[in-house]
C-alpha cells in the first residue's frame, strides 16, 4: 500500500467543510489526544468537525482532553465530506461507527499499525511512528497549522501514553524531538501527566492490591500468575477494567519472564492475558487455547472456571519454558 | 554562589591524574548514572578514577551501570588530585565518605539542588537542570568527550529517573533534547528502562501490595493514609525500604490531595512520609512534628507507636485541609 503525504491529506482536509473523526473501540490515550488535537485544529480553520468514539463513554482519566469534540449523535454531520480514521485502520477496530464512516465521501486513514490495505482514499501508515499523536504533528506541520497549548498538550498525552511515557521500545528521537517541539508552544506537560496518571479510582487500586497480594511465582520465578476473580470485584466495588495493568506489574517482577492474569467472567468463562518480557513468545502460547497476539502480548478466552483454567494455563507455560 | 563554567571544571579534571567521585547516599538512578557515566568517560582519557558510593549497598536494580567503576575502599586513591561529588552539594549527604571527599586536593560539586555555599573550590549547580545526568552530558560536551552507548545509556537512566520518566514538572525541553543527542549515540534506552524498571524483587510487590490494599480514605477522599508495619515486613519477607514508591501511588488516586506513608520502625518509633498533589503544604504538616521538606514531598520521625502516630498524623492533616 502506498502512502499518501501529509500535504495530500492536509489539502484534502482543507478543501472539505464537514469532518468526521474516528477511533478504535476501547480509546487510549494516543486514540483521544490525536483524535482531539485533529478536530481542535480542524475547527480552528473553520471546519465543522466531530469525534464519534466507538465506545459509549471514554476512561474517565482522558476525558479532560475531550472540550466538546466528541458527540454520541452519528446524524449531527448528515452527509460529511470526509470521514477520517486515526490509530485504526480497519473497520473491524470501530465495529459501531463502521457504517457511519463508510458515508464520507472521502475515507482517509492515519494510523501506525501495518495493514495491508485499507478501505480509505487516501491513507497515511507509519509503523516506525511510535504514536498515532507524532502523525497528527507531521499532519499539522505540512498543513502549516497553528497549535496552541491545549492542541500540544493533546499530542503530548498521545506520545507519552503510547511510549510508556518514552520507556517502551517503539520511542524514537523523532518521539523525543516531537515533544521538545511541544515545549516551545508553551504546554504544561506535568498536569497533563497528572491528569492522566494521578485520578486513579480508589477501587481500581484497591483491587489491584488484592490480585498482586496473591501472586504467585512458578518455575523459579519465571512465570508469575495472578487471577481476578468476580467475589474481589464485588468486595473492591471495582469493575474488570480495573484490572488493566496487573498483568504488566507481574512482569516487571524481576526474574519472571511470562507474565499471566486469569479474569474470571464468569463460572465458565475467563479472559487470559499474557506477557513476555525479552524472549518468550506468548502468542504461540495462547494460540494453543484458540487466541491471539504478539510474542509480547497475547490473549484468549477459555470456556472454564477459573480453578481449571489456572492449572490448564499454567501448565502450557510451564511446558513452553521447559521446551 | 558564583558557577564556574563546564570548560573551567573540564580542565581542572584533564590536568588530574587520579579523582575520586562521590554522591548522595541512597544513590538513586541520577546519583548512580551520573557518577558512572563521569566513571566512564573519565578512565576513557586514562585516569585513575573510581565511585566512593555512601552506601553499603546500591540498589539491585540500578547496579547494571556499575561496571567495575565503584569501590569499597577508601584507600584505593590514597591522595587524590580530585574529589568531586555529583547530585550532593553538601558533606551531610554523604556522611559516611565526608572525611575521604575533603582530602581531595582540588575539590568540586556538580549538583541540581541549589545551596547557598558549598566547601568545593569548583561548582557548578543549576536548580533548572532536572537531573545531575543532564549537567554532566554538558560537562561531556564542554570536554569534547566522546560518549559512547554504555556512557549514553547511564546518563539516559539518570535523566529518566530523576524526571518520573519526564512526566514531573521538574521535565524541561532541554531533558528530552539531550535525549534525542542520546539516541544518536546507540543507546537501548528500552533495555535500560527494562533494567530499572522490570527488576522488582517479588517481596517488595507483595508488600507494596498488602499495604496499599489497606489503605484508608478520609476527609471526602482528599486524604490517602496507609501503615507499614513490622509483622507485614515480615510475613512479605521485605524490608522497609521495599515501601519506597507507595506513598507516589497513594497520592494518584483520584481525589487525593494528601498521601500519608507511616513507617512501622519500632513499638515507639515511627517514619512518616507525607505526599501532596497541587496546592497542599505538607512541610507544614511535617514541621508540627518536627521533621521538613518541601511543599509537595516532606517527612518526620515520631516517637510512639504505629496506632498513636496513625491518629496524631491523621488528626493534624484533617486540620490542614478543614483551615
């Protein structure tokens, strides 16, 4: 797939009067900042321009980037001129909106997630890009736009999400020159990270404790294992989503290389997160049990209660680390 | 204080021979980056140079920079040329090696914490810089160092630790400008953040864990409290330097304004830390109680009992908050 350039695209926005912007379900913070920076910029030229998140509200915790971008009413652009998708550039990745973004009469894409075709006019992909945020920069940067605080504090949020605030291994000194960049429009990069970082909800760090107390450790400590079961939500007053995150604290546990959480759904059915931490291929793994992912980072869905899921997972790991 | 310039206190090291280096005691990333990286570059131009560390001990997971660069014997430099200490501007934060440090025939600090005098006879501090890695690379450049990936990773851990992984206000566009030098340089700056921060003993999350799992919520959730105590130590097999990092994680509730961390020492004796989130003085609360620090950051030591000294820390912060 060839890409189009950001001056392409930049011209194409420019001609259209009403946008439409897109995003994948389950927003994250690159997903939020890059999709409100787009649209602030969008309407500073003039355009009428929305969000549609697929999700029915976003995590609360990036809700303060949203000042009135985003609307739940598919019908308040009829007919738009052009319906674009960023950090998403397949349909399946915004299963409610799809038909809605189907409507523009150009689809463009921005994404950095490798596809080999896209349904889109015009399409801009860049894995080497760490977020979806440095895009919408270099978009901005060949539209000659203006941005202001609010709009670099945006693509500040979508950088420093999607690095692991620049620890993951995707950071690149465009990540690093991108932000001194933000720097000089005068952004306040500390309350964003408190913004994102400090507005945990007590019950989700009440229930992270409960789960990571209980860890436990196998083959020497290279496989740790916790499980979130439906009686700690109850007792935490927590939600499942609360649970984002354990499994990425029971990796970073020095010696463990893979790293499992168990969330019971229901009496017969659990949801399984696995990580690696360097070697370890985890989605070989997980596809043993019909799921899915990368060496990294994989899951599946099995239909057993949580006590038998426990040993069948364990012991796929422990066999894998054997071999 | 007047500050000599880089090119000055550059000299004053290549015309040495042999210079001792020493940092603040719990060396943290910063302190133990910093020094390495100076180590480094410093026995690279032929001195004979090593860490004189405060500790007995440095942290397990900062101990990869070390590279045969630090020493537990004091005489191993009988009369150096120089001594000069880094991310510690006064004798009292390295009590332990004061007495070597002063035998330095030239004497010299480099630091970010402002002091109104310092006994060096060379000094360079700069309270904008946000981590004593960052005036050391400027150091480097002063000296036309060649920095190489092992030198270059040590300064990026010592910058990125010292900035919360650039997210504390202390971040400026100059921390992620070095950066981007930095990964001209070949650093794995992924790897080094798996160093640091995938490395944590089993023992100090299932304390971090049980601690946080009781926390208390007061005054309409703007006050987080939590108690470490010896049996809890104990059945987690920790020790209490495995807290570090709870009190941080308290104050990111949502709500929270103040964050409470007390220390379980003895039946009468009690560390207490105290967090606050934006407008809170907590050095206030601490100086009640005869201890200090900053606005955000402070503590003190009571002599009582975990109980008694939950109650008359509780007690002073509901009266802060209700003033």
């Amino acid at each position: 797939m060839k890409n189009d350039s950001f001056e392409t695209i930049g011209k194409v926005l420019n001609d259209a009067k009403s946008i439409l912007v897109f995003t994948h379900q389950n927003a994250d913070g690159d997903a939020v900042g890059a999709t409100a920076a787009l649209t602030r910029v969008l309407r500073q030229r003039g355009k009428d321009c929305y969000i549609l998140f697929d999700d029915d509200e976003i995590a609360e915790n990036l809700r303060f980037m949203d000042r009135g971008y985003s609307s739940d009413d598919e019908e308040i652009i009829r007919d738009p001129d052009v319906t674009i998708c960023i950090d998403a550039a397949e349909l399946k990745r915004f299963p409610k909106r799809k038909e809605k973004f189907l409507q523009g009469k150009v689809k463009i894409c921005i994404d950095h997630h490798m596809v080999d075709e896209t349904i889109c006019d015009y399409n801009h992909i860049d894995s080497g890009a760490a977020a979806a945020g440095e895009l919408i920069y270099k978009l901005f940067q060949a539209m000659e736009a203006e941005i202001d605080k609010e709009t670099a504090e945006a693509l500040f949020a979508a950088i420093t999400t999607d690095t692991g605030n620049f620890q993951y291994s995707n950071t690149t000194k465009e990540s690093h020159m991108i932000v001194t960049d933000l720097y000089d429009l005068n952004m306040d990069a500390a309350a964003v990270s408190r913004n994102i970082y400090e507005s945990v909800r007590p019950e989700k760090m009440r229930l992270q404790s409960m789960v990571k107390d209980q860890l436990e450790l196998f083959a020497d400590g290279q496989l740790a294992v916790a499980i979130v079961r439906q009686d700690q939500l109850k007792a935490c007053n927590a939600v499942m989503s609360d649970s984002e995150g354990i499994v990425g604290d029971l990796r970073s546990i020095k010696g463990v290389e893979i790293a499992v959480l168990i969330k019971e759904d229901s009496d017969n059915k659990c949801f399984v997160s696995f990580r690696s931490k360097t070697e370890a291929d985890v989605a070989e793994i997980a596809a043993q049990f019909d799921g899915g992912g990368h060496k990294r980072a994989a899951g599946c869905t099995i239909y057993s209660g949580a006590e038998d899921v426990y040993q069948m997972v364990k012991q796929a790991v422990l066999d894998y680390l054997k071999a």
